[in-house]
C-alpha cells in the first residue's frame, strides 16, 4: 500500500516537474510537446487519485496543446507549398 502511494505522488511531482519545464522552452513545438506530455501525466495521476477537476482540466489542456500543434503544422505545409520556386 505504501509503494503505490509513493508511486502516486511520484507521478504528481513528475507532473510537476514536466510542466514547469515547458516554460523553458524556447520553440513553441517544444512547448506544446511538454505541455501535452504534462498533461498526460496530470490525466492519469488525476483518475488514480479520482479527481475529476484535475482530468477534465488537463483533457482540455492536452486539446489546446494538440490542436495549435496541428495548426502550426498545417500553416508551414500551407506556407512551403505557396512559397515561389526557384527553377532549379
């Protein structure tokens, strides 16, 4: 009983210590990668713990982080493709 509650807030401070290191960052992609891999830490610790405010947060988190990857991705596809071609 007391390793699995060793494991738990292990799990919360790994949490932790994966967002606070996003802030370091300096990409945006980087940023985003910690923030969804952040997430993913705080999704599980939370439903281990049952704490559904710290699931549902960190789901909509993990969208947010998701979606503005998909969308930076999809601006630089948009921007190679329109950019000029040299010919050669």
């Amino acid at each position: 009983m007391l390793d699995t509650l060793v494991f738990i807030d292990y799990l919360g401070w790994i949490a932790t210590g994966v967002f606070i290191v996003s802030y370091f960052c300096r990409s945006p992609a980087a940023l985003r990668s910690f923030q969804m891999a952040g997430a993913v830490l705080w999704i599980a610790y939370g439903m281990i713990i049952n704490a559904s405010p710290v699931v549902v947060a960190n789901i909509l988190v993990f969208a947010a982080a998701a979606w503005t990857t998909v969308r930076a991705r999809r601006s630089q596809v948009l921007a190679c493709a329109a950019s000029p071609r040299d010919g050669t």
